[in-house]
C-alpha cells in the first residue's frame, strides 16, 4: 500500500513579492529550494497563515540568495507582500518506508534566509 506523506516543508517564508500578469507558479530562492529538496516544476501547496488560503501550484526557480518568494498569477490575489506562508509538497511511498521516511523541514528567518 502507498500513502502520501510530507516530503519538503518550508516553514514561514515571508512572500517578498506578488505578480499578478504572469503564467502561474510561486518563484523561489534555489536557496530555500535546495535545502528543502524541492525542484523547478514540483507541485506544492502554498498556505498562507494570514488569510487562510491554501493553493496548489508549482515552483520556479529565482537566483540563489535573492531571498524571493513570489506568488504569481491568480494566486497573487490570495496573500500580500509581508504575509507568512508554508510551502509544503508531498511523495507516495510504502506503508513501511513511510514510517521512517524523515522530510526535508526547513526554517527560514524573516529575511527568507536559511537559520541554521
């Protein structure tokens, strides 16, 4: 049997950015992405603690450092600059595996810099 758990987590991200005239997708620093083993074009969910809203999308790549975290596209509509999200994706893998399966959790600062 398959289950789905948490595979990559970043927890409280500060959105530095929103653009409403663009594709879709949240943009990421390859920073955050790295450490938390997301790739370019991985589904996730974005909630956003301010407002509740939860969203499906999935990630592009912004430059290493920068600090971005860009909601695009319609979902601009769902958080503001400043507002604290969590960035989750999730795997399917054996019942078994899974209980011993350790996500990549990742706590960024206020700056959306790694805190180690």
């Amino acid at each position: 049997m398959n289950i789905q758990v948490l595979k990559s987590k970043i927890h409280r991200a500060r959105l530095t950015q929103t653009e409403l005239n663009y594709v879709g997708s949240i943009t990421l620093d390859l920073a955050l992405m790295e450490a938390s083993n997301l790739i370019e074009n991985e589904k996730v969910q974005v909630l956003n603690v301010q407002t509740g809203a939860r969203l499906e999308t999935y990630v592009i790549q912004a430059p290493r450092g920068s600090g971005m975290v860009c909601l695009n596209g319609p979902a601009a509509r769902l958080a503001q600059v400043g507002d604290t999200v969590i960035i989750i994706s999730y795997c399917s893998m054996e019942f078994e595996e899974a209980k011993v399966f350790k996500p990549w959790v990742i706590f960024p600062d206020e700056h959306n810099k790694l805190v180690r």
